[in-house]
C-alpha cells in the first residue's frame, strides 16, 4: 500500500515534502499494528539519507506553509531538515574525507574533519592552522602524543588559557554561565564546539580569530556576518556544533551511545590525562545560518537514556536502564540544582537527613540521597507530539539495521519565521511582554524557548521574573512568566571585541552590541595576539 501511494504520488508530482509528511501518518499505522522487531523491516525513513547538510528548508515551501498559516506542518518540514542535517554531519567518511555510500560504512565521521573551537580561537591569538592540516598546540601547550590522535577528542578544563573561570561560554567542563552537570555516576558531563571549513574560512579571511582582528574588522563594520549558504546552488552556509560527553564506566551499557576517546584535563593538576577515556554522545547541538534564516537554525538532539527509564530485551529477560542524568527512585530530590557556579560545595549529616550546602549561600539545604554529587535534571517543556512522531519513526528505521542511533532523539528545532523582523526593544525604560522575551533575537521566532538538557541544565527553572538569563529586565518588570532559555534568544547576545581602554594603567577590551557577534559566543573566546604588543595609555 505504501508503495502504491508513492508511485500515485510521483506520477501525479505531489511535492516530496508533502509526500514525506504524508508518509508519516501512513508510517505511524504500520508501526503501531506491527510493533515487533521481525517487523521493522517494513519501515522506510520519512527523510533522505545524503551527506550533504541541507542548505535550508526550500524557501517556496516555507512561503507556502508561512501563506496559509500552516505553521504547525512548517514545523514538521524543519524537523526533517533537522534530522537530515544530523545524518549528513555523522555521515561516514574514508581516510581522504570522501564520503562512505551508505550512512551505515564503517568510517570516520564528517564532523572529525570540522574545526575544534580551541584550533580556532587559539590561546596565543596567533592565526590558526590551514584548513584540513594536523591538529596542532594552539598555544596550549599540550601533550604533543594527545593532539597527534586526531581520532580522540581534547577536553579542556577552565584551568586552561582558553577557559578561564569569569568566561565559561564554551568551557568543556561547564555549561554556559552555570557551572557542571554531574551524571548519575559522579562524573562530570563534558563538552566541545566545532565548525565546519565555511565559518572557519569567513573567520580567517575577516580576522576574527583574536582581539587585534576583531577591533580592526569593527572600525568597518557593526557586526560579524556569516555566510548565509545559496538554497538553489547548495551551496552550504556556517555551521557550528557542541557535543555533550558522558564518560562511560562498566556499570553503563556503552552499545547504546555513539562513543569516542578523549583527553581530559585534571582540574587539580592542569594536566592532561596520559590515557584517554571512553566517552558517550549525550547531547548534540547545531546551529546553522541559511538563507531564511539569518538569527540560524538552531537543531538540538540527545540520549533517550538522558532522563528517562527504557528497558530492553537480552537473554529472555528485562533489562532496565536507569536515566544518565536522574534518579527516578529520588522522588524529591532537588532538580536542576547548580552547585558549582563559582562555588564550592560541600555534603553534610543531621538529624533531619543529608544535604548540600553551597559556599556563599547561608540559607539553603539540597536534600542529598548520596555523598557523592549527583545532577537530578528534570525537563521543564515536553517534547512536542510532532517532534516524537518524526523521532519514532527514525529511531524504527535505525533499529532495523540496528543502529546505535535508535538511541537519540531530537527534542525540537527553533527557526525565524520572518528574518527581517527587529529584536523586540528591552532597555532600562522600556520591557514589555511579551515581546522582549519572545522576540528578544528578532526574527519573530517559532518557538519561545528550546533548551537541551546537557547543555542548559540549570536554566530550567519554570516561573520566573520575565526576562531571560542576562537580559533581565532593568528595572525588574514584576511580571512573573515561565520561562527555560531560548537558543536565538541566548545566542543573539553574543558579541564581537571592537575597542579598548584603559584604567589605572590596564588595559581593558569593550565589545559591540546586541547581533554584533551574529550569534557566536566563540567570538568571546578570542585572545590577544601575543606577538604584537597590546596598546600602552
């Protein structure tokens, strides 16, 4: 029957996106008539498998959808391109970086071949490595056998020039502007950010990778300005990805996560690990400019294990598998509690029962089911019914070829719906709701808020003074809204360096404005070339 529907649909030239979301409901009634595994063979994908990141989703249709006010089904179209832009940067790859025929060839990712953040912004603000060369020192001086293992990831610490405390937008052990998320092992989730050859080359040839460039790239210009991508000649706009790592012990079931290696940094030592440990994707971000979508296209994905219990079926038993980032049998532990932010922390013992204290906070106690540190994450939005329709259906396909990426999902896709739309005004006399936090980026945004719980842990936090995270509203509005954070919303307060100063005889870099870093906080993450003297009063 399906088949038959896509033949009539060819000959009578139905559009492929409404094939595709058509396709869906036909897909669904199959699924649920034949939920066994002897049956996922009749499961198709709702999207194609290529390696070639989607530039966009096709500007006629979104017009068309925008036309008829249909934006439910337009949220349906950037699902799909969400996960067809996720198959493309996993696509595998030979040694030469050509691309493997079939998503499912052994080969090295394509992201591998992408620009880490601390290759770009290097530490000594120096000019970074040619596209597609060995990954060098970056001025880091790290372990030279480490960064010859161009497989293996580096994670830096906030110990490390490029991760000094005061800054953490991209720390790979602190999530941005809150401190570390502890899995229900103890451990600590890390994380990176790569970008692909086209941001790294509007980098370079704007020389944006330190201080010097930047302030001379803004006597000419009030913001950073990334390519945008051609929609009809496919060719492809910048693209920036984060990571969430979970480090994996005997106790986790390491054939449900895409696993890599990586060199950690001891915070107590500055030092570089000698041995690299096992690491398990949690979380994956991207974020890429299109041609409609100048504020970016914002695709955030995780685990299905992060949060919740699943079970699986191994040698005639149940096996139960308890969430990476929750423990369901602490009913009132504490969620989304940051305790490391500039802090220290430290457990205690009473009467009344066990707890956290956190230094510089005398009044409140986290209950503790455990001496051991322990993020209790909790989601604060669901994921859409839209949104776990398409991932059903994608982790159905990938079960039948028994594929590891059954186990991710995505959680939603943020998108402008009209990019020429200015950020709603939010000054110290005007903050109004609730535009100044629904359309804080401009671009009249699809959704209001999208967060991914790896990485903006401690912003769930439900009721709150309107205003999101450093944009609070001055003087406060005393207007209360619910409120997580918003990918656009955060991401359009990064800026670009554009003068200095100096006071008491130190020198001090300002930057530009709302927009001016277009929406990269990697810009922040410049330094001074320190080969060029910095200015003297």
């Amino acid at each position: 029957m399906k088949h038959l529907f896509y033949k009539f649909c060819l000959n009578n030239k139905v559009p492929k996106l409404l094939i595709a979301l058509i396709s869906i409901t036909l897909l669904f009634a199959s699924c649920d008539t034949n939920n066994k595994s002897s049956d996922y063979s009749k499961v198709t994908s709702p999207i194609d498998f290529t390696p070639n990141i989607p530039v966009d989703v096709d500007p006629a249709v979104q017009q068309k959808l925008k036309d008829e006010g249909n934006i439910y089904q337009l949220n349906e179209a950037f699902n799909m391109y969400s996960w067809q832009a996720f198959i493309a940067i996993q696509w595998p790859r030979d040694k030469d970086g050509n691309a493997l025929p079939n998503f499912n060839d052994e080969g090295e990712p394509t992201w591998l071949g992408w620009k880490e953040a601390f290759q770009v912004y290097r530490s000594d603000g120096y000019k970074p490595a040619p596209w597609g060369s060995p990954r060098n020192d970056s001025g880091l001086g790290l372990p030279t056998d480490a960064l010859g293992d161009s497989d293996s990831r580096i994670i830096l610490s906030s110990v490390t020039p490029t991760h000094p405390n005061n800054f953490n937008i991209t720390d790979e052990v602190d999530q941005a502007f809150a401190g570390k998320l502890f899995d229900q092992n103890g451990n600590v989730v890390v994380y990176e950010v790569l970008m692909n050859r086209e941001e790294y080359d509007y980098i370079i040839d704007s020389t944006l990778y330190n201080i010097n460039g930047q302030i001379n790239f803004s006597k000419n210009n009030t913001e950073a300005n990334f390519p945008i991508g051609n929609y009809d000649t496919g060719e492809l706009g910048a693209v920036e990805i984060k990571f969430a790592w979970k480090i994996l012990e005997d106790t986790d079931y390491k054939d449900r996560y895409f696993t890599d290696e990586g060199y950690l940094i001891n915070e107590a030592t500055g030092e570089l690990d000698t041995i690299p440990t096992l690491l398990g994707m949690i979380g994956m971000h991207i974020s890429q400019k299109t041609p409609t979508g100048k504020q970016w296209v914002w695709s955030t994905f995780e685990h299905i294990d992060n949060l919740r219990q699943n079970s699986f079926e191994k040698d005639g038993k149940t096996i139960v598998v308890s969430p990476s980032l929750r423990d369901p049998d602490c009913e009132i532990c504490p969620a989304n509690v940051d305790v490391t932010n500039g802090t220290t922390y430290t457990f205690n013992d009473s009467d009344h029962g066990s707890y956290w204290t956190i230094s510089g906070d005398t009044i409140n106690k986290y209950y503790a089911s455990s001496d051991v540190m322990k993020t209790q994450a909790k989601r604060m939005i669901d994921i859409p019914v839209r949104v776990q329709n398409i991932n059903k259906q994608m982790q159905a396909y990938f079960k039948q070829q028994n594929s590891v990426w059954q186990y991710y999902e995505l959680i939603d896709t943020q998108y402008p719906l009209d990019q020429n739309a200015i950020p709603t005004i939010s000054t110290s006399t005007e903050y109004i709701i609730p535009g100044t936090v629904t359309n804080k980026p401009g671009g009249d945004p699809n959704l209001a808020l999208l967060t991914n719980l790896t990485m903006e842990t401690f912003f769930q936090t439900g009721n709150q003074i309107a205003g999101l995270m450093e944009t609070s509203p001055f003087p406060p509005s005393g207007i209360t809204i619910f409120g997580t954070e918003s990918c656009m919303g955060c991401h359009s307060s990064a800026r670009i360096y554009n003068s200095y100063s100096f006071s008491n005889g130190k020198i001090s870099f300002g930057k530009g404005g709302q927009l001016s870093g277009d929406f990269s906080w990697l810009m922040g993450k410049a330094k001074w070339n320190d080969s060029i003297p910095k200015p003297t009063q």
